[in-house]
C-alpha cells in the first residue's frame, strides 16, 4: 500500500518542464477558434529579461518589420503584464507577429532571444516535424547497365550477338543534328 497517498489529493496538472536551456518565447498554438493569443517565456528568457511574475514586458519592431525585439517595461504604464507564470496574453501583438513572419498559428512557434547587450532580439527557432525519413538511391547508367547485361545474361553470350544492329542518323539524339547546332534562337539559354 505505498503507492497511496494519506491526507491530501494528488496533484492533477503536470509540471511543466523547460523545452530550451537557452532563452525563448513560444507563441502557443491556436489548437481551437477563440483561443487565446499567448506568449511563454522560459526561465532562461526570465532571467536575461531580468523579469519575474507580474511585471511588465515591451515588444519593439523596427519601421522595415526585419527586427523584432523584447524588454522588461520602462515603466508601470507601459508594455504589457505578465502573469505570475511569465506567460501573456495579447491578441494584437500575436497576430502582428504571426502577420509579418508569415507563422503558421496552427502550430507552436519558437523564439530564441539573441542578446547584445544593449538589445534583445527574437529570432524564429526552426520547427522541424517529425516525419518519416526517405532513402533515395541514385543509379548511374554503368549499374543500370550492369544490372541490365545479368538479367539479360543469356542474350549476351557473345559480342557476334550484336553484329546486325544498325544505327542510322535518324536514330541519333536530336543535338547531334548539323541543323541543331548552327546556332538558331531556339537553342538559347533564354528559348529553353
């Protein structure tokens, strides 16, 4: 009887644990309509924010929309709050994100905060599904060759085999033509 627990209710959520050891935001995924719009910063982005629980971040873009960046509030009355957690919720600022990166909101998108010192900058962190690897083999006309000559092995018991195969000018590619290659405005990178 030690797997029970005396004096209590188990807990029911899961700890949530650290995806990256480096800082970043994930933008959680719109998995229903009316979901909403919602920003985690980890523990290593809490800590070069120097932010914790309930105070304020603010979101920098430049005019050209290249450069997104993040920082703790200025001020009380600037930014936008933080939850006891470090998670916020901006529809605004969500959607012009996912406008301007062209973000597919189906699925979470990833974030590192790069830092120079003086700024703090988002960079899309690749996501890269899960999917089943494909092999592809290439041939080369010796192994075709060869694989053809041992499934035709019987056909090729002599060269004398080949002696009445004749080859006319008609059976030769089309770029060995002399009318081909004199240079028309067909044959052109930019005629292709």
């Amino acid at each position: 009887m030690e797997d029970l627990i005396w004096d209590g209710v188990p807990a029911q959520r899961k700890k949530r644990e650290e995806k990256f050891s480096f800082p970043a935001v994930t933008m959680v995924a719109l998995d229903k309509p009316g979901a909403g719009r919602k920003f985690i910063f980890n523990k290593a982005a809490q800590e070069l924010l120097n932010i914790q629980g309930e105070e304020r971040v603010s979101f920098g873009f430049s005019a050209d929309r290249s450069i997104i960046a993040v920082r703790k509030a200025a001020d009380i009355n600037s930014g936008i709050q933080l939850t006891k957690t470090c998670t916020i919720s901006d529809k605004k600022t969500y959607e012009f994100i996912a406008k301007i990166l062209n973000l597919d909101t189906s699925v979470e998108n990833n974030f590192e905060i790069v830092s120079n010192g003086t700024l703090n900058t988002l960079h899309l962190h690749a996501n890269i599904p899960v999917t089943e690897e494909v092999v592809t083999t290439e041939t080369t006309y010796e192994e075709d060759a060869v694989h053809t000559a041992v499934a035709e092995e019987e056909d090729l018991t002599t060269e004398e085999d080949f002696s009445d195969i004749e080859v006319s000018m008609d059976d030769m590619p089309f770029a060995l033509d002399p009318e081909f290659s004199k240079g028309t405005e067909d044959n052109t990178e930019e005629g292709w």
